[in-house]
C-alpha cells in the first residue's frame, strides 16, 4: 500500500497545489500570454464599439478606447433612420439563408457526385470546376450573361450564379471522401439509389463539413453589396443591407466634404445628420453588420473547427 501510495503522491505534488516553481511560472507565463491574446483580439472590436456609441463629433478628438467618453445613439439612429434600411435588412436576412440553404446543398450534391469512384467523368468534372478559380470571364461578360438570363432586377441573381462554390465544394468531397466505403456499399446492397444514399446516409454524416460551409456562404451572402450594385441598383425593393450602408458612408463622407471643419464643430448638436461623422458612420456600419454573424457562430464553432480540420486533412 504504501509502495503504491508514494506515486500517487509524486503526481499529485507535480500536478496538484505542491507543483514545483518551474511549473507554477510555466502556467502564470501561459496565463499572462493567453490573457495578452485575449485583450488583442477583443480591443479592436470594443474600440469600434465605443466609437459607434460616442458623440461623432466628440470622437474625433480622439482618446476613445474601452468605452465612450459621451454616450449616445444619434449614430445608430442616423444609420436606421431611413426606411429603406429596414427593407433591405429583410433582403438581406432572406439572401443570407435562402442562397446558404441553397448553395450548401447543391454544392453537397456536386461533390458527392464527383467523390464517387464509378462516376466517368469525375477527373474531367473536377478540372472544369477547379480552373474556373484561377480564370474568369471578366466583369462586362458576366453583366451581358446575367442580362441575357433576364436576371436583372430579381432576387435569383443573388442566387443562382453562386450556387455551386468551388472552394466549398473541393472541402466537401474531401470530406465524402474520408467517409467509409462500406456504408454507402451497405446502402446499395440494400437497394438504394444514388439520391437516396446521399439524403439519408451521406449528408447526415456530413453535417460538420456542411456547417462550416453554411458559415462561409452566410459570411458571404450577408456582407456581398457589389453584385447589389451591378445588377440591382436601380431596384430599391431589392437592395441589402450592406449597399444601404455603403450609400450612407457615401452620403456622411458628401456632406462633410461640403462644409468646413468649423461648421461641423458649430452645428454638431444640431440634428442627428450633421452630427455623424464618416468614422462614426463606418464604426456604426461594422457593429450593425457584424453582429449577426457573431450571434450564429457560437452554435457552428464546434462543426467549423472539425469540418475544417477533417476536410482539409483528407483529399
């Protein structure tokens, strides 16, 4: 007993609260760097906070860090107060999970297609969808194609023509592949089709991988404003909320470039246009785009960690 008691000790005084002082140094050193790494990754998304929340014209005097030296919602209310923001915020939600509820599947059913080894033309497939990442047709060809579709002016061109990611659906054929050959070999022995084994085996299975691309295409749909600008920019009823915020950065940058410094200073309590400055505006726009993202990422970090890790490993 007391042979095997003197080990037990050994660990518990290495591990426990009689650690040597080379350990106890080791884990303040791992503390006061995790703690360093910490206040550096959440400084820069509480400063822009801060600056969102201050007095516009009391922010460029600088010295704002942690919190907001005059507390105020005029930049908020500024940013909301048109009502085409709350519309396009709509667009925008409906992009976001129509086009990522869209293109997570088409891009599932693609690489499951090319993963299978009795599929022809897999290699040729593959090729084709791999060399449209180094070369594109141009900006003119792709407004004359979308033109030619008849998809200007409609909400299916925020759609259609991402509906098959490439870089996504390279990470999900990697990770179809890492998948055991027995059970979609059990499947067909059973009688099942291709459609059938990939609904009720393959994309259950796939549900990490799939997660980490619904996040890629969500981050994607909801910040994208440029194709808003080619094709829809003359359909108020169509516009997202990321090119209403680009208009209004626009707008703030107009009217302080039309009036001296000094003016801006004598007329900051005016109303709430001419209080806003550009660098409240920008800071404003990158809280109110940001924050949805930041709501649904805690639920798929786990998925996103290992589908990355899965799918980036096989191939």
């Amino acid at each position: 007993m007391a042979n095997a008691a003197a080990p037990a000790r050994s660990k518990s005084k290495k591990y426990g609260r009689f650690s040597s002082l080379e350990d106890r140094i080791f884990d303040t050193c791992n503390y006061i760097f995790l703690l360093l790494l910490v206040v550096v990754t959440l400084y820069p998304f509480l400063n822009t906070l801060a600056i969102s929340l201050n007095q516009a014209s009391d922010t460029v005097r600088g010295g704002i860090y942690l919190l907001p030296r005059i507390f105020t919602w005029d930049n908020y209310a500024y940013v909301f107060r048109e009502a085409s923001v709350l519309q396009a915020t709509m667009i925008s939600v409906l992009r976001s999970v129509i086009g990522t509820a869209v293109t997570v599947f088409c891009s599932a059913m693609v690489a499951y297609t090319i993963s299978r080894q009795d599929f022809v033309l897999r290699k040729f497939v593959t090729l084709a969808f791999i060399l449209t990442m180094y070369f594109s047709g141009g900006l003119i060809p792709n407004f004359l194609l979308i033109r030619e579709l008849g998809m200007l002016g409609s909400f299916e061109v925020y759609i259609i023509p991402g509906i098959i990611g490439v870089f996504n659906l390279i990470i999900i054929r990697s990770f179809i592949d890492g998948l055991p050959e027995s059970i979609i070999e059990s499947a067909r022995i059973d009688g099942a089709g291709d459609f059938t084994t990939f609904m009720r085996i393959v994309l259950p299975l796939c549900v990490p991988v799939l997660a980490t691309v619904a996040l890629f295409t969500a981050v994607y749909q909801w910040n994208s404003w440029f194709d808003v600008f080619l094709y829809n920019s003359s359909y108020p009823e169509l516009s997202t909320l990321q090119y209403e915020l680009q208009k209004i950065l626009q707008n703030s940058n107009a009217s302080l470039s039309a009036k001296s410094a000094g003016d801006a200073f004598a007329n900051a309590d005016s109303t709430a246009a001419n209080a806003v400055t550009p660098m409240a505006v920008r800071a404003t726009m990158t809280i109110v785009a940001s924050v949805p993202i930041i709501m649904v990422y805690p639920f798929l970090q786990k998925y996103f960690v290992k589908g990355m890790m899965v799918g980036g490993v096989k191939g």
